[in-house]
C-alpha cells in the first residue's frame, strides 16, 4: 500500500486533485460518515441525506472502477467519529506511506488536517482544489493592494481568464459586462414557473434518509419529499432541466420573491456545485452555449454566470485571504441573540415565515430571501454575527463555511467594515413590497411604520440608518438614506424610533 486518499464529501468527482496520478492496485482511498463532521453545526437534515447519498454513491463508482475503498458509513457507535481517528486507523492497517489530500474548504478542519504529518508521523500531501477557476494565489495577487474589494473588477479579470461570454475581439458579448440593471422585475405569475428537478430517491438515498431520520431526528429541517440529485448524471440532468426551462426568465426575475413558489427560476444548482457532482466553468459553459444557441437572453446568461464565475470565486477568494480572523469580524458592534423564530419560522411577518419556512422544508431559499429577508431583519435587528451565521451554515443544503461566511459576514451583516460590500443591503418593508406579493398576505401594515400593526421591517430600517450613522453618514452611497431621514418631522422620527426600539425588545413576539 503506497498511498491512502483521502475524499472528502464535498470532493465527489473523479476529476479531484487528490485522485492525480493515483492507481487503483497500488492506493487505497478512504471516505467516512463522521459524527465530527455531520454535528460541528446543525446541519438540515436533507442537506446529510444528500452528501452521505452521494458520498455512497461516488464510492460505489469508484468501486466499480476498481478503486479500493475504505468507506466508515455513519453509526453512532463506530469508535471512529473523527476523521483523524479514520485516517490513523487506516495508517496503521495499511502501513500506507502518504497521505494525499485535496484542500478542504473549511478553516476549522484545514487547521486540523495540517497538523496531521506531525499528530500522525505520515508525509501528508494537500493539493489546491482546481475545481475553482482562481487559485487562491491568483486572488491574493488581484487584492494586493486594494483597501477595498469589488467583485465586478475581479469578475471581469475571470472573465478574460476564461474567455466565456467574450468576443472574438476580446469585448464582453452583448458590449456590457453587466446587465443587471434588467434583472429587478416583480413576478406576478406569469409566465409561470418551472417545476423543480427532482428525482426519486433510489435504495441507497432511501436507507440514508432511514439513518438521518433516526440519528439526527434533532437536526434542522426534514427529510420528506427529498428530491435531490445523488450522482452525476443526474446533476446533469438538472442543470439541463434549468437551462431549458428556467434560464430564460432566470435574469428578468432573478431578485423576485414569491409568495407561492419557492424557487421561481433559479438554478437550485448550488449543492451539487460545491460538493462535486457538477463543475461550476462547465456549467458557465452551457449557459453560454445557450445564448450562442438564441435559446436565451444575455441578461440571463450573463446574470447567471456572473454568479458562479464573479460572485463565488469572489467570497472564496475573500475567505482564504482573510480567515480565520474574518470570523471574528463585528465592526457594527451587533450582540443581539438570534430570535428563536429563525428555527420555528413561527412568525407573523408573512416574509419572514415563508423563508424560513421554505428553508426547513426544502434546504433551500433563493438569493434574494437570504439576503433581503431573513439576511435584510437580522442586519437591522443587530444580531450577533456569530449567531446569523451558524444559522446559515445550518440550514442550506449548499451552506459550507468558505461561501456561506463572506456571504453572511461580509454581504449581509457588513461585519467586515463594508471590505467586501461598498454598503450594507439594509431595506425596508418597501423593498420587500416592491419585490414580492407577501405583504398583501401579512398581519402586518407594509405602509404603517409607527402603528402596532405596522411592518417591522419600516421602523427598525430607520432605526438601523439613525444608530449607524457614524458607521455609514459619509459613504456616498447612503447620502440619500441620510437626507432623508433627517428631512423627516422630529416627531415622526421620534415615533419611528419608539417603535423600533419596543420591536428590538420584543423580537420574539413578531
Ligand atoms: P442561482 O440563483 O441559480 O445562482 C447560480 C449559482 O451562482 C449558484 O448555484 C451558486 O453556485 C452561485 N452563486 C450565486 N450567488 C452566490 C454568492 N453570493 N456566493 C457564492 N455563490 C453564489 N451560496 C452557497 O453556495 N452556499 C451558502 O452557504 C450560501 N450562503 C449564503 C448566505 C447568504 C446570507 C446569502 C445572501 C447568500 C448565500 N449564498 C450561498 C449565495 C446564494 O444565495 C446561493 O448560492 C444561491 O441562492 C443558491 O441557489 P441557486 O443554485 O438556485 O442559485
Ligand atoms: Fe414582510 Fe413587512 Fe411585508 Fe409583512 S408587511 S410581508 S413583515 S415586508
């Protein structure tokens, strides 16, 4: 035995840097079910069933190849509930001569496993992920320098890297990098929106959904109508399934809210991008292959890949750079415990309830719940950072702490003093009104903003913008916020000001 490898449940493709230049008489790979990894946060419960489906499945793939593998399946009484304590098992069976890894995409466990040469006396090799299109180098040289991030540069420097959505001249297609500026339309139903991929859980997902349900019976969430793709083929499946039924209308709507659909015509491609069954430039690539085949827009397309090629190399590249004392970063100063109904979603803000409500059944919400619902009240009721973060990194089925941290930290909660956001997305009630139909479904007031019934969102906004203003008067992006509020009647203000501050004192009982 010359080499054990080791795959980690986010590492499930053959294409993964640990598995370059491996033979399969020669290195034995190691995958496992660990309590360690499945309890550090209160991972959704769908969100297990989907890594350990598909982790059993990749292992039964490579078996099938005839790779060996030592695969640990999750029973609590396994002695082994790290994977350290797997890995040196596994050292002293084989006599194996190297450890060979690919990098993890969690500081906590980075940290972990390089100390492992020394706590385990074995050569252990960690490879870059080349699944990203920037190297962490590569980021580190583009922010050298910069005092301040701004994704749409460093997104533009990944475009020409890659050539995608880039004509023969060199210019971005359609003539603009970006076309945001089209993509903020309400949806009011029509036309109507795709139904999600989904397929049925197979053998293997059914007994894990079984292990799930009884193990980790007190985790987040549930496991019925679980849906998701387990392998490859079917991650493929559904990203065709997105390009022909979603993409077309995924630009115009991408910052709806429904009050009836929960995933409206975004890709719900996340999961499988970051744990491996599909690879994010080949999924940009089919998006561009759609609008170079007229069978979608450019405001889509482009609005899509700017996600992936811009949006996720960035806070992946902001993670590494700066962790891990990122996850400590409070500039705002929040302490506020998060309300007990981010579990329950029993609340009577209307939006509120159907994200989370959504999130518990469906491991899921769409960007502009995340950010501009549950993200949008926890930046203006002040909650701890530590606090909104963990409730992020548990709920989503795609949630790992190198993109939902930035994510969380930086884009939400501006915790990191506006270094990777130029200002905060605090809104009010307007935006949530503007956006969706909930309001019209809501015990509370959208055009109220003093009275007991009023929406909360409306005072605790104004509160946010009066007790941050040292924090935000002199950015030139929140002038206006400030002329405003200042225009407005002192008494007004004042009562604006009372209501938020009885809101921040009885959070619980929205
Ligand atoms: P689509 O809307 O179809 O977008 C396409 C793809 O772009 C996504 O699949 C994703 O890979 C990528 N993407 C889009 N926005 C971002 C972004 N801001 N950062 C990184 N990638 C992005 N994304 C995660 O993958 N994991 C997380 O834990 C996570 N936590 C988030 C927490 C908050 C508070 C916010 C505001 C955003 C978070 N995001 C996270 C980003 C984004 O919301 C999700 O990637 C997206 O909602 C996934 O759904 P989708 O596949 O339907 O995305
Ligand atoms: Fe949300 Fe306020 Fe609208 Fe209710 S009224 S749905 S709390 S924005």
């Amino acid at each position: 035995m010359a080499n054990l490898i080791l795959i980690l449940g986010d590492q499930l493709t053959t294409d993964i840097s640990a598995l370059n230049g491996a033979e399969p008489g020669r290195d034995r790979i190691v995958m496992a079910e660990v309590h360690e990894e499945a309890s550090y946060t209160n991972h959704h419960k769908k969100k297990l069933v989907l890594l350990f489906s598909a982790m059993r499945h990749f292992a039964e793939r490579l078996r099938d190849s005839s790779w060996e593998v030592h695969y640990q399946a999750y029973h609590p009484d396994n002695p082994h509930q790290s994977l350290e304590d797997v890995i040196a098992k596994q050292i002293r069976e084989t006599g194996a001569e190297r450890l060979i890894t690919t990098e993890c995409g969690e500081w906590r466990l980075h940290a972990q496993i390089e100390q492992w040469h020394k706590r385990l006396d074995i050569p252990v090799e960690i490879r870059g992920d080349d699944r990203f299109i920037a190297t962490k180098q590569e980021f580190a040289d583009w922010a050298e320098g910069r005092k301040q991030l701004r994704m749409e540069f460093f997104y533009r420097e990944m475009r020409r890297k890659t050539g995608l959505l880039m004509s023969p001249e060199n210019g971005p297609e359609g003539g603009q990098w970006n076309f945001d500026a089209d993509n903020r339309k309400k949806w009011s139903g029509k036309p109507p929106a795709p139904a999600p991929f989904r397929v049925e859980p197979d053998a293997i997902t059914r007994d894990v959904i079984h292990l799930v349900d009884e193990h980790f019976d007190d985790h987040f969430g549930t496991t019925d109508d679980f849906h998701f793709a387990v392998t490859p083929e079917d991650a493929d499946a559904a990203l065709e399934h997105f390009i022909d039924f979603a993409l077309p209308c995924f630009g115009d709507f991408q910052d709806a809210i429904s009050d009836s659909e929960d995933w409206l015509f975004h890709s719900t491609l996340s999961p499988y991008i970051n744990c491996g069954l599909l690879d994010p430039l080949a999924v940009c690539k089919a998006a561009a292959q759609a609008w170079y085949a007229g069978r979608a827009p450019i405001n889509a397309v482009e609005g899509f890949i700017r996600q992936i090629l811009g949006w996720r190399e960035f806070v992946r590249g902001i993670y590494w750079l700066h962790m891990p004392e990122y996850a400590q970063e409070n500039r705002l100063g929040n302490s506020r415990a998060l309300p007990w109904f981010y579990w329950t979603g029993e609340t009577r803000m209307r939006c509120m309830h159907k994200a989370i409500d959504a999130t518990r059944r469906n491991a899921y919400a769409h960007h502009i719940q995340r950010l501009m619902v549950t993200g949008n009240f926890a930046l203006l009721a002040g909650v701890k950072p530590e606090d909104i973060c963990d409730w992020y990194l548990a709920v989503y089925a795609d949630a790992y702490d190198w993109v939902e941290l930035p994510n969380v930290l930086g884009m939400v909660m501006h915790a990191d003093g506006g270094y990777l956001g130029s200002k905060p997305y605090a809104a009010s009630g307007k935006y949530i009104h503007r956006m969706s139909d909930h309001c019209a479904n809501c015990h509370y007031n959208v055009n109220k903003s003093t009275e007991d019934d009023a929406c909360p969102f409306n005072a605790l906004y104004w509160h946010f913008i009066d007790r941050h203003r040292d924090d935000f008067a002199g950015n030139p992006r929140m002038g206006m916020m400030y002329r405003n509020w200042d225009k407005q009647n002192p008494d007004k203000r004042t009562a604006l000001l009372r209501r938020a501050e009885y809101l921040l004192e009885n959070l619980e009982e929205l």
